[in-house]
C-alpha cells in the first residue's frame, strides 16, 4: 500500500486532501480514495496481450502500428471504408474502453456475441463517459477502426519461435444507429461478435481488473495501460523484480520521442494506476523502477469463467 492509501486510512479522506499540497496530489487522493471506499465487487477483463503492449496514446499516422512488450509483440493493420481510404489505428483511452466492455461481457456471458444497445451506453456512463457529444464522437470513431483494423499478438514460445494468437478482434462489425441521444439507447446495433481466435486467447489468458479502479482512470490512455499491466505482473512476482526505464519507454512510450519527455509522463501515470491499485507496491527509482509481490487487484475467486 502506498502512502496516499496510508495517508487515508490514518487522517480519513478530507485531512488526507488538505495536506496534498499540488492538483496531482489531490487527484491521487481522490482516485484512491475512491476506490478504497467502493463496495462494488465488480470487474473488467482483458486480454494479457494487452497487459504488455498497447495502443496508441494519441492519433497515430500512419497504416501499421508495431508494439513490443515483454516477449510479446502486437501488429495493428488499418482497415478501410468502402472507397478503401483507411480509416486509421484505433488509439487512446476511449479506444481501451470499448475494448475493455467487449472483453469483460464476452467472458461474463461465456458467448463471443456481446450485447451493445442500451447496455454499452450504460457501462460507459457508469465509467465517467458521458454517451452524448464529442465522447459519443469519439466513442463512434474509434469502434469503427477498432471493428475494421487486423489485429495480431505475436508471442515469443519455446525456442523463441513466434506464435500468432489472433487477427481480428470482431467478426461482425460495430456499426450505429441514427440517435445521438443516449437515453434512446440506439445508439449502437444490438449486438456484436467477437472474433473465434480472439475470444479463444482471451478465454485462454484472462487478466481481471475492478471496475471501481478502471472508472477512476478512464480518461488516462497511459495510466489505464500502466494499471492494467500492473493488474497482470505484480501477482505473478515471487520476488522484487527491477525494471529498467529503457523497458517501460520501449512498452509504453509510443509517440513520445524522447525519454525525459517520456520518464515524468509515465511517473505521473504510474502514480495514477497504484492509488487506483492500493494492493500494489511498487517504488521508482532514477535508473529503474521496482515490482514487489502484491495481491491481485481482484481476488481470483471472482472471475467468471
């Protein structure tokens, strides 16, 4: 547990936000803060894949996007409209959270067919994402990439040989109805399918995250990317583990040029994903950062299969 969450638990909430003495600090407060006091049992999944490699933070330019993590590595292909003018690299952190829904529901159902409708809209209000406006822009333009684009994790096996987990995430694309107002709940088709092989891998490697946390980061493309991959490695630690800063630039640093540009982004990140994480404990350093053996975010019991 990390000092805001100690902070909290010896001063209460609203000693703990008088003594932050920057904006930062008094988010950290609040983010934590609220995910102490949620009662809400309920979670998110996603795929390991996504725990080690990511999405672009912010528009990228170009038709193939290229991510290595730690012995694995994702290829994104644009796909194109009807005139085959492509339709761009699913990015940023709406992106993360349309990815995220299709995920938790296709593991809660047990069915690559996932209900959209009313109860994506639902979902993504309850996140903190109002359905309405420039969100509803957004949301609509980045399912439609994320339904078009080829999408492959590439995993490093036995004798370094790579083994191709999947192509596409949906088979049947994400498509709109006419309202712009979420209460008619039309904005979305009723339903979408997953793609065979990638609800087959993420069957095969769910990584389960709380809702509570994902609602308090929403917003953060970075800090949700950190948070998630958290989520996936301090549980599986049988002890401190370094990890250097040139391994987190190269996993989490795309569109960043420059590594002092990237080192205060991701500290700040960071920062954001453990006061949503209170289980995790983690330490920064000038040269590396350090993972400890914590508890999952969710207990494992809770994971529907």
């Amino acid at each position: 547990m990390s000092d805001v969450h100690q902070l909290i638990l010896t001063h209460g909430r609203e000693a703990a936000l008088q003594m932050a003495q920057t904006k930062e600090e008094k988010r950290l407060v609040e983010v934590a803060a609220e995910v102490m006091a949620s009662e809400q049992e309920s979670l998110g999944i996603t795929y390991s894949g996504f725990c080690l490699t990511a999405l672009p933070h912010r528009e990228f330019q170009g038709e193939r996007w290229v991510r290595h993590g730690h012995r694995v590595t994702l290829v994104v292909q644009s796909g194109t409209d009807r005139q085959g003018n492509p339709l761009g690299i699913p990015f940023g952190s709406r992106a993360r959270m349309i990815l995220l829904y299709l995920q938790t529901k296709a593991i809660q159902s047990g069915s690559r067919e996932v209900e959209l409708g009313r109860s994506m809209n639902e979902w993504l209000e309850r996140m903190g994402l109002s359905a309405g406006g420039k969100t509803y822009r957004d949301v609509k333009e980045q399912a439609s990439r994320i339904s078009s684009a080829n999408l492959a994790f590439f995993w490093d096996g036995p004798g370094e040989s790579e083994v191709r987990a999947n192509e596409t995430i949906v088979s049947k694309a994400i498509t709109f109805g006419n309202s712009t107002d979420p209460r008619q709940g039309s904005l979305w088709t009723d339903k979408v399918e997953l793609s065979e092989n990638f609800f087959r891998a993420l069957r095969e490697h769910p990584v389960p995250v709380r809702d509570a946390a994902i609602r308090q980061i929403s917003g953060k493309s970075m800090a949700l990317d950190a948070y998630i991959w958290l989520a996936y490695r301090l549980h599986t630690l049988d002890k401190r583990t370094t990890v250097r800063w040139a391994a987190l630039y190269q996993q989490f640093g795309a569109g960043i040029q420059k590594m002092f540009h990237f080192k205060p982004e991701f500290t700040s990140a960071l920062k954001l994903a453990m006061a949503a994480y209170p289980e995790a404990k983690v330490e920064v350093e000038r040269e590396h950062i350090i993972l400890h053996p914590s508890p999952p975010p969710v207990p494992k019991l809770t994971l529907v299969r």
